[in-house]
C-alpha cells in the first residue's frame, strides 16, 4: 500500500538567505496588473513565507494569487499560491505564509530540487518550525 503524505504545513521551514536574492513576484489585484516583487523568507515543501513590502488593499487569508514567478537563484518556478496566514495582518513588513501550487509537473521538481538545496546549506539551527 502506497504511504500517505504527510500535512504540508508542517514540514520544517528552511530560511533562504538574503544573498540568493529570493523574490516571488506576482500582479496584484490581478495577474495582468503591474508586477509586485516581495523578499521570500522562508520554503518548505508547502509553500513559501514572504515580507510584504507595501500594502495590499484587499488582500485576505483565503485568497488566491494567481500566476506567481519565484526567482531563486537562478531559477524561476512558476504557480500560483493561497495565502494561509499573515504576521500581522496584510501591511507593509508582514510576513506572510501561502501554499503554493506548481504551474506543472517541470516547476514542481524544480520547486522540490531549491528544497533540497536549501537543506543542504541551511544548519539545523536555521530550520524554523512548522
């Protein structure tokens, strides 16, 4: 018999260094608008944690953003994400924590390859909690 996935969200948390100059950019209110680039804090094998640098009006735990670019490294990984939470709320400075959703199979593996990167490189000390 097959084994069950584990919960997505609770898979450790690696921080990304602010040297590989991770962003996830997307157009807000919608996908065709005018990109918003934010800094990427954290990856783990559900998604992605994420500073606002600016408000967004509108903006809600539940919420869909559709047609997200990651850039890590050299890498852009293409999908869409749910936001799930925001420390505090959706202002400029929040960090905020969203699922993401692999455009297709090619973004998944490379989505999963930057997860075993960043373990490798990332000390034990620096893995968040789930």
């Amino acid at each position: 018999m097959a084994k069950r996935p584990g919960c997505r969200r609770s898979h450790p948390r690696h921080i990304v260094e602010e040297s590989l100059h991770a962003r996830v950019e997307f157009g807000y209110p919608r996908p065709q608008d005018p990109p918003c680039r934010v800094r990427i804090r954290d990856v783990s094998e559900g998604g992605l944690g994420f500073v606002l640098e600016q408000e967004l009006p509108g903006l809600e735990v539940g919420d869909c953003i559709a047609g997200v670019a990651i850039h890590i490294g050299s890498r852009i990984i293409r999908g869409d994400l749910l936001v799930m939470h925001f420390t505090p709320e959706a202002t400029a400075g929040a960090l905020c924590g969203a699922l993401f959703y692999p455009a297709d199979d090619g973004d998944l593996l490379a989505f999963r390859d930057v997860i075993r990167e960043l373990e490798a490189r990332t000390p034990d000390a620096r893995v968040l909690a789930g």
